[in-house]
C-alpha cells in the first residue's frame, strides 16, 4: 500500500544540464595558493641562478611542488611543468658551479 | 806459544774491527761524497745537525763512549741509530740533513718536539666525503617526505569521497533523473560518479525532480595532499565538509530569508551574505523556543518564517544532528557574498536566485574514515525534506484577523475609541522588505546612474552629428 504512495518525484523532463560556476562572480572563492607558489617558486629560482643561492635552488623546487599539489586540474600543466623545471635546473646549475655541499645558515 | 795465541785472537778480530771500521769508512766514504755533493752547505748541515743532536742527546740512555770519538758523521750514525732504536720517526743520517736543508727556516720557526702537536680540522667544504653533504641529503628526504604525503593524501580523499558516493547514490538516484553531469556530453545522461575539480575537491549536480531546478553537492575535504596543510592542521583543526546548494524555479519558493546553524557560522554570514545582511538585521537569535542546543543560532526575516520553517520534523533533525550542521539557508534573494566594489556602488541589483544552501561538517575532525560518511545519509533526507517543505510553504497573507481593506477604514475612523493594531500579513511584509532595499540600492545609486543616462544622451547626440555630417559629404559629393 504504501509502495505507491509516495509518487516518483523524478522528472526527467526538468532535468537542466550542468554549468560550472563562474569564477567571475565569485572570485573570493578561489584559492590563490597555487598561483602565489608559482610566482615565489620563479622568484626563487631566478635568484638562485643570478645569486648562486643554493638554499633559493632549494625553496624554490619545494613552492613549485607545492604549488602542484595544490593546483586545481582545469589548470594548465604546461605552466606546471615549466615552473618545475626552472627550479631544478636552478639547482642543476647551483651545484655545478659550485659543487661544495651547502652551508647551513647558522 | 802462549803469545801466540793472543796474538793469533787479535789477528782474526782486526778484520772484524776493520770491517766495523771499514763500515765506518763506508760511511764516511758516503759522508764524504756527501760533504762533497754538499760541501758549500757542510758548516750549516754540520750546526744544524748539532740541533737534533743536542735534543736527541738527553733522550740517549748510553752512547758508545768511544764512538763519539769517531767522525761527527759516525758519531750522528750512532746516535741516530740510538734514536731509531728509542723512537720510531726517524729517518737516516743524510735525509735528516736533507730535511733539515730543505727546511732550514721551517725548522727554526717550527715548535720543537716539547710542543703539543695541533691537529687542524679541515674545512668541510675541502673534504669529500659524503658526510658534509648533510643539508642536500635533508632536503631531498623532505623532498621524498613530500611526494609520499602527496600520493597517500590524495589516496585517502578519493576514497573518502568514493564512500560518500556509494552510501548516497541510491537515495539520490530515487530522487533525481540526473545523477552526476560534467556539462561536456551532449545527452544528458548520468554519468553516475563524481566530478573530480582537485585533489580534495570533488562536485556532483544531480537534477530532474519536482520542486526544484537542481542540486549540486560539493565534497570539500581538507587538502591532505598538501604536506604544508597537514602541518598547519595540527595546530588548528578543521573538518571535511559537505555543501549542498539547491536551486529553485520562481514557483517552487516564497518569498523569505531564513537562516540556521552554529552561533559562529550565523554571525560570519551575516556579515558576509548580501541577503542575509539586508534583510535579516536582527543579531541571531537563540533557538530554546523550539529546543535547540545553546550553541545554535536563528536568523530570520520575519518570525511566521521562523515559525513555519522550524515543525516538528526539522526540528528533530536539528537536535539530533546538531553537530554536523554548521549552517542552513533559505533565500528567495541569494546573490552569494557581499561583493566588495572598488569604485561606489555597483550599478545594478545583483542578480538573485531562489536556493537553499547547506553546509555540513564531516564528524571526525579530520581524522575521518570512510565509514564516516554514512553518518551523513540522514542530512541527505533532511535536504530532499527541506525542498518539499520550501515548495509547499506560504507566507499568511491575510492581515491577522482582519482582511487588508477593511483595515484601512477601522484605521480612518475611531469607532472604539482605542488604537487599532492592524498586523499586515507576512507576505505582504516580506514584499514591503523587498521593495525598501530595492528603493534604497536605487537611491544610493542614483547620482551613478544620473551620470551614465547623461553620458549616454551625449553619445547619442555625438552620434547623430556623424550621420548627418555624412549625410552632408554624400549629397555634396
């Protein structure tokens, strides 16, 4: 009896297809971390390089797996990879000019 | 004969004696090839052997007496010898002369033997051993440490989300005829799983259901992927949780604002909701009335709301759930949070849409198992309860007792002497709460919008004059 007596609130007739949300309306929403690692990974690297900083090499390969990790997957992987590889080849090129272990800054 | 044989005894010695002698000759043979090899330098090699001699001398426990009658070079051959046999550092008679040469100056500026010998350690980065490497050993471990979290914090959120899926698919798919879209297939088939957006956010729009035009639920875990976020995490916790946003045809909702939750969580959208903050001004309210535990809070436009939103039902789920429930809220007029402007104030309403939002947190704080999840399904009945209740209510909208024009004449005329206290029914006060905020957006914009219809008529005078300069050319030409 009671089988029927909840009627079928399906309605394949109102169904409305997904949109994603637009970022524009809400950009509050969005999680600045990947973007901001990004940018102190480059900064980093780039010091490490210019400076022949071995400790910059280092954070900087640390923000770019951060900034990986925390990516979202609608972002694109070429910007991922190429913030990656500066870091390692700054480095690469740290240790190459210079290939005395790193001294601790205390 | 007796003679004899001393005689013959001193006979076979001599040759013995000679050959010591003769090894001395040998030695001063060598000594003197050497003198010659070295003459010029003899007199200062001669001084400068005395040095070791005099210090080597008191070490000496006993020197042949009649070897010290020999050659200074024979007498250095014994004592040197002596020394050999008391110390083991010695070299022979001509490389301490060629030492001593060779490190004329060193020697006399060098300690003597008296002096404790000082080990210098050498600088770490002139040695070559594995060791002095520590620090790059201790960033690529991090490294190592890093990458492990990533992949068994991305591991635990997947499943965590695939547990809360299996545990809601069939309610869910009893409810709507679309389970699971991601906008890109051209039919609108479920796809039946989640849409993965990140490592720890997942999202889910189900649709095709009477009373509403869509649900779309978003599992936002905590970023156990993120090493950084994991340590920040132990110093503060935070909970996975679930939001569920709900939209509405016009029919399928009246027009009200309702709000409730956590205390906390109703004083921050307060703030931060632009409906929220236009028509509920009032601070939260406690919910004793009906029961609620102290830590809950209401926000309300009108109390009928308040009052028809919280029956029995809603109220039950409320207390028993109270703790997964960080915040509920009904709108007619939600436009999602307060937009900050730069310059003045936006020109226009921003657009409004009717939703029910719900956010619940995920017991465990967390350290959730995916068992946890099940723990949810009764939330989930309460959200598909909430959408036939949100359709099926109405604001009164009677004036109480009396109907809305025989108000106005008892207000007129003072027939029983006293004040009539005319309540208007809550629909029509909930469309003169509208219409006040509209009337007051309108007006803190009318200077802007006065500037653009000014702006927008000199276009078109500006406009006009092109076409007739046109115009112009053309008959001319």
């Amino acid at each position: 009896m009671f089988s029927n007596s909840m009627a079928d609130p399906r309605r394949q007739n109102k169904i409305l297809r997904y949109k994603p949300p637009s970022t524009d309306t809400n950009p509050t929403l969005e999680d600045p971390t990947p973007d901001y690692m990004n940018l102190l990974g480059m900064i980093f690297s780039m010091c490490g390089l210019m400076l022949k900083l071995k400790w910059c090499a280092w954070i900087a390969v640390y923000c770019s797996f951060i900034s990986f990790a925390n990516s979202r997957s609608s972002e694109d992987t070429k910007q991922m990879m190429s913030s990656f590889m500066l870091s390692i080849s700054a480095v690469v090129m740290s240790y190459l000019q210079n290939p005395q272990p790193m001294s601790p800054p205390w | 004969q007796m003679l004899l044989l001393p005689f013959m005894l001193l006979l076979l010695a001599s040759p013995m004696t000679w050959g010591r002698y003769d090894d001395f000759d040998d030695g001063e043979d060598l000594a003197e090839f050497d003198d010659n090899d070295f003459a010029e330098f003899e007199d200062l090699s001669e001084d400068a052997g005395m040095e070791p001699e005099a210090t080597a001398s008191p070490r000496v426990a006993a020197a042949p007496a009649s070897d010290q009658d020999d050659d200074d070079d024979e007498a250095v051959v014994e004592i040197e010898d002596a020394q050999d046999d008391f110390e083991d550092t010695e070299t022979p008679d001509e490389d301490i002369k060629y030492d001593t040469e060779e490190f004329e100056g060193f020697e006399k500026s060098s300690p003597s033997f008296k002096d404790p010998i000082n080990i210098i350690t050498v600088p770490s980065h002139l040695q070559n051993s594995w060791e002095s490497y520590y620090m790059e050993i201790l960033m690529v471990t991090g490294l190592l440490a890093y990458i492990m979290n990533y992949i068994i914090g991305k591991n635990k959120n997947h499943r965590l989300a695939q547990a809360w899926f299996s545990s809601h698919r069939e309610l869910l798919e009893s409810n709507f005829a679309l389970v699971g879209d991601d906008g890109t297939s051209k039919e609108a088939v479920s796809t039946g799983k989640l849409n993965q957006e990140n490592e720890h956010i997942y999202n889910l729009w189900c649709s095709g259901r009477v009373c509403c035009e869509g649900m779309l639920i978003q599992l936002k875990f905590l970023k156990r992927q993120d090493l950084l976020n994991v340590l920040a995490r132990m110093m503060r916790p935070v909970c996975d949780q679930v939001q569920i946003k709900v939209t509405l045809n016009d029919e399928d909702m009246d027009t009200f604002v309702f709000a409730v939750g956590s205390r906390k969580a109703m004083a921050r959208l307060q703030k931060e909701m632009q409906d929220l903050s236009e028509f509920c001004s009032d601070k939260p309210k406690s919910g004793a009335k009906y029961s609620l535990p102290e830590f809950m809070a209401i926000l309300s436009e009108m109390g009928e709301v308040t009052d028809g939103m919280m029956d029995s039902k809603m109220v039950h789920y409320l207390i028993n759930h109270a703790d997964k429930i960080e915040s509920i809220h009904f709108s007619d007029q939600f436009s999602g949070p307060k937009l900050m402007q730069e310059e003045g104030q936006p020109l226009k309403l921003p657009e409004t849409k009717k939703t029910l939002l719900f956010t619940f947190n995920v017991p465990g704080m967390g350290n959730t198992s995916p068992k946890d999840m099940d723990a949810l399904l009764p939330l989930m009945n309460m959200v598909i309860y909430s959408i036939d209740k949100v359709k099926k209510f109405r604001l009164n909208r009677e004036v109480s007792g009396v109907s809305s024009t025989h108000a106005i004449v008892l207000i007129g005329c003072r027939v029983f002497g006293a004040s009539l206290y005319v309540s208007l029914g809550a629909s029509q006060k909930a469309d003169k709460n509208r219409a006040r905020v509209e009337e007051n957006f309108l007006k803190q914009t009318h200077a802007q919008r006065q500037e653009e219809a000014a702006q927008r008529r000199e276009q078109k005078k500006l406009e006009k004059k092109q076409m007739k300069m046109k115009q112009i050319k053309v008959k001319a030409m």
